[in-house]
C-alpha cells in the first residue's frame, strides 16, 4: 500500500472512453509541468481497454488513481465518481480530448486569487484537428479571451468551457452531475455552481480545447445528441432546473428556442 507524500492543493478529474492516444496527450500535457504544490490526477474510465489501462500505468504516479467504474458509459457517472474521491483543495476537470497549457501549473501557485482559495475561470486554446488517422491531425487555432464571457447570459447559453474554471472543492459540495442527460450536463452542474458563487476572471492561459468540425468526430456515444431533438429537450430541462434571474434573459431563452424551431412563449423559460 502506497502513502500519499502530502495533501493534495489540486485534484484533476479526468473521465475517458476508450481513446488511449488522446488521454495520453491529456495526462502527458499535466505531467510534464513543473509543479509547486501537491496534486492527484483521477482517471475514471467507464468500459475495459487495455490500451488506456498501458496509457495510465505508464503515466501515473503514486499519488494518482485510475478508475474503471461500473454503469452506463458516460462523463457524468466518472466525474461525480471523481469528485466522490477527490481531496484536493481545489478541483480541475479535464475532458479526455483536451489538454494542458505548458506551464500552467507554476502559473496557478502564483495567483492571488488562487492563493486566496477563490472561484476563477481562465483563457484557453481552440484546436481544431481531424482525427481521422492513428494520430490527431492539426487544423488551426485561435485564442479564446474569456474576460468578461462569464456573466448573466450563461443561463441562455454556456458561455466558458469547463476545463477553464478552477473550483473550490467546498463550494461543489454536494453538487453532482446529472447521469440522465443526454447533453450538456456540465452547463447544468456549472449552473447549479454559479447560483451558489460566479466566478471571476483570471487572464491565464489555461487548456486547450479541441474540437472536431468534419465527420472524423470520436466522441463518446452519439455526438448528434449535441445538435438533435435529445439537446433541445436537454435544454428545456436546464432551462427548468435552473430559472432565468429576469424577464430579459427569458427573452433571449424563448428567441434561442425559436432560432431552433420551437416557439414556447418566454414565461415558460
């Protein structure tokens, strides 16, 4: 049995599916940082592969923990599974596809909003690739600014990717994911977060978020869900879960649903 050499100051919760290679890149982004304070990385996977299993017994250290869970496939199952055994002072999500800004971790101990134990969300990095072939193929980029993105609009739209924000473990507490929707189960749990405290802006550069434009796409389970009837009704339910602050924002709610062919009238949003 292992002894943890100190407590850690940051848990990073990664769930993954089934793609060894683009983990690596995720894990290897983290683990080639410098690091001034104590940190675990939670690796949940929710189906057997051996590939991902040799990806994180050669990366992972003594301090870290893979994962394979049990239940439907799924980000939502892993991350609460990951929050259940985080211990860290803060938390960190990680999509399997995304990755680490180089320096990062040196970057964050010298914040003093960071050091002050506060709710901050960062810039980050938009890869576009295609994954088409054995290794992912680079596209373009573009820098993404977030100062200023976080604000009451975020209950219309997600505003800020989740790999940017840096939670206080206390603030989650006992908030988790929802296992049962199909999409955008992060915005909800972010929703739910910021009615207890919103976030303020650091100007760092934090991970870098790839996505996929053509029909290279390997996500997990269906990546329709995103763009079909299962995402609007998904958006009726954060829309439900979570109701608008004021009249202006169910307006802009009721204008978004009409851009998608769903005239609802804005009281019900």
């Amino acid at each position: 049995m292992t002894t943890r050499t100190a407590i850690p100051f940051l848990s990073i919760i990664i769930p993954t599916h089934k793609r060894p290679v683009l983990l690596e890149r995720a894990l290897s982004s983290i683990k080639s940082q410098t690091s001034p304070f104590a940190y675990e990385i939670i690796v949940i996977s929710d189906e057997v592969d051996p590939a991902t299993d040799e990806v994180c017994q050669r990366l992972l250290g003594p301090d870290d923990m893979k994962i394979r869970r049990s239940g439907a496939p799924g980000p939502a199952l892993s991350r609460n599974l990951g929050l259940d055994l985080a211990s860290g002072r803060y938390v960190m999500f990680l999509d399997d596809d995304d990755a680490w800004q180089p320096d990062l971790m040196s970057r964050l101990a010298s914040q003093q909003e960071v050091i002050e134990g506060r709710f901050v969300y960062f810039d980050c990095l938009v890869v576009t690739e295609n994954r088409a072939g054995p290794q992912p193929q680079f596209i373009s980029e573009r820098r993404l600014d977030a100062a200023g993105r976080l604000n009451e609009m975020v209950f219309v739209q997600n505003q800020v990717h989740m790999s940017c924000l840096m939670f206080p473990r206390a603030l989650i507490g006992s908030t988790r994911f929802d296992p049962f929707m199909r999409a955008y189960e992060d915005w909800d749990f972010m929703l739910a977060i910021y009615r207890k405290e919103m976030a303020s802006h650091v100007a760092l550069p934090c991970s870098i978020v790839h996505e996929i434009t053509d029909d290279s796409s390997d996500r997990r389970g269906d990546s329709s869900n995103a763009t079909n009837a299962h995402a609007i009704m998904d958006y009726l339910y954060v829309y439900r879960r979570h109701p608008a602050p004021n009249d202006a924002l169910r307006q802009q709610r009721a204008a978004l649903m009409q851009r998608v062919g769903l005239g609802l009238p804005a009281e019900l949003l």
